[in-house]
C-alpha cells in the first residue's frame, strides 16, 4: 500500500479537507481546514481538486518517507519549506510543488509566521469520509487518520502509488499571510450584552492570540469587554468565527472545531473572508478589529474567492524542475 510514514510527527498533524456538514443538529461540529486558502492552493498544485484530503500542521511539521514509487507534494502556508534529507538534498520552498521517490525522507520544521500549513499529495490521502467528510475532529475521534493527531510509525495510505514525471508547478509569488491586516467583523448577534464603551474597547484595542488557543477557539489577551446584561445567555446556535465573551471579559473566537452551541453572549462575529486571516495568527501575535456591515461581508466573500481563482490560474511551471 503507497503511503506517507511518519517518522516525527510534528506538534498537531491532522487529515483535513471539506468541512463535515449536516451534523451540528446532533453536536458534531463542521471541523475543516483553520485556512481553506491555504489548503486549496496546496490542492491545486498537485492537481487535486480543492476538497481533497490533505495534511494540516500546526506551528511544527512533521518527518516522513516515501513509501511509494513515487509521489507528488506541495506545501503551502508559513515561510517554511521542505527539506529533503536523502537523495538529492535539498529544500523545495512552500508554495511550489516537488516529486520525491521511494524511500526519500523529507522534513518540515517550524512553519514561520504561520500558525498552520498544508501538505497536499497530488491524488490525494486515502481516507475513508466519516459523517461526509474525511476532516479530523480529534476530540470527537471523527474522520481523518484514525479520529486523531498523527503520531510517529503511522502509515498515512495515499490514492496514488506513483506520479508522473512533469514540470513542477509554484504559486506566482509567496502567500500573502495577511498578518497586520485587521480582522474584520459584523457586531453581534448579542451586541446589546454589552456596554457602548464595552463595543468601543473591543473596537479600538489591540489583542494577542493566547497560548491556550486551539482549533476549538482562539482565546484573546488585552482589555476586558464589559457586560451590560450578565455574561449568561440561553445557549443558541455559534459558528466559526463567532466571537463569545465569557465573564472574564477576554474574548474568544471560535474557530474549525467550535461546539454547536453556547451560552456566552457574542459581541461580533468575524466575516467569512477573514476566518483563514485569524487561523494564520500564532500565539503573541496581534489581533484588532473592524467592524463591517452585512453586504460589505458578502463582497468580501466574493473578493477572496476571486482572488483565489486568480491565483489557481496564475500557477507557472518552475523552471529547470522537472523529476
């Protein structure tokens, strides 16, 4: 069976793809990618479509071998890259796709400015989908790899046990990260829980992700955000990007593996365009807000799509890389 072996894991490394809809009725959350841009481009640079099974890494990437006759990977995300230990050493940069033969091990290490990455292998990881989706959501043991992070000896099977020998492809230019762009928001739905100068603080001030973030929520650091109404609510329906405060006043913003529901009231609630913006943040880094309105969320929306669908259409063979 071709596969991926994992000789050092990395912090987090799990199987995403498309999100798990359908089941947030029952508690299952969406899980997914924490950057679908991240993912897609990974996907297009093998020739996957833009869903297919992939590995995300978390702050450090893994080490693995080849055991196929061959394979083809791209990593995108973060300013690390690949580096090939055997055979022909070298380090293949992210956002360009390589082929590497039977028996090469290559390693990826701290990922950079980005909290996450994405390992795509052209045709795909062969993952059976759980509940529609072959995404991880760990603390449910659900889909992925055994419902679980990845560990070391782990066989990850792969679709494809050998890759065509062609040119290589790489993205136009390196991943904007977005890191100092403001993350935008639309207020509420529970606004009115909160003080006018609560609303003002939470606009006006600079946050840093916590070190206890997680896929669940990324918890904020910085000033408080006062309550107008008490910090409990009757529990209702959240979604990624759902920005809950809690009665410490700190804000948390629910990310890919958010619960379905809860009961803290929510000031504002990041545009879907911007979700994969937060996912890049590492902990320390800043965080402020803007606040947008509905029909500026949607062409944002529409914004980000275009600009992936340029990027797509902008890969360019790399020069000389053809193995």
């Amino acid at each position: 069976m071709p596969g991926l072996k994992i000789i050092v894991p990395g912090l987090h490394t799990t199987v995403q793809g498309l999100k798990r809809i359908g089941y947030q009725d029952v508690g299952v959350p969406a899980s997914g990618p924490l950057d679908c841009v991240s993912l897609r481009l990974a996907n297009a640079l093998v020739g996957n479509p833009r869903g297919a099974a992939a590995l995300e890494l978390l702050l450090q990437g893994p080490t693995c071998e080849v055991l196929a006759d061959s394979l083809r990977l791209a990593l995108v995300g973060g300013s690390a890259g690949m580096e090939i230990r055997s055979g022909d050493p070298r380090v293949i940069p992210a956002g360009q796709s390589v082929r590497l033969t039977q028996g090469e091990v290559f390693r990826i290490g701290a990922l950079g400015d980005s909290a996450c990455a994405y390992l795509a292998v052209e045709g795909g990881l062969d993952i059976a989908p759980v509940l529609g989706s072959v995404s991880t959501y760990v603390r449910g043991a659900i889909g992925g790899f055994q419902g679980r992070r990845l560990q070391k000896s782990d066989l990850v099977p792969l679709r494809l046990a050998a890759a065509d020998v062609r040119a290589e492809c790489t993205l136009r230019r390196p991943l904007d990260l977005a890191l100092e762009q403001p993350v935008r928001v639309v207020l509420g739905p529970q606004a009115d829980y909160f003080t006018e100068a609560a609303v003002k603080t939470f606009l006006s001030s600079v946050y840093t992700v916590s070190p206890q973030s997680d896929r669940m929520g990324f918890r904020l650091e910085g000033p408080a955000v006062e309550h107008a109404r008490g910090y409990n609510i009757v529990s209702d329906g959240v979604v990624p990007g759902s920005i809950q405060v809690p009665g410490s006043g700190r804000p948390i913003i629910l990310m890919a593996d958010n619960q379905t529901t809860g009961g803290y009231p929510k000031i504002a609630t990041v545009v879907s365009a911007d979700l994969p913006v937060v996912g890049r943040r590492k902990p320390g880094r800043p965080i402020r807000f803007i606040a947008v309105e509905v029909r500026q969320a949607e062409l944002l929306r529409k914004e980000r799509e275009a600009a992936i669908q340029r990027e797509i259409g902008g890969l360019r063979p790399v020069a000389h890389a053809i193995h």
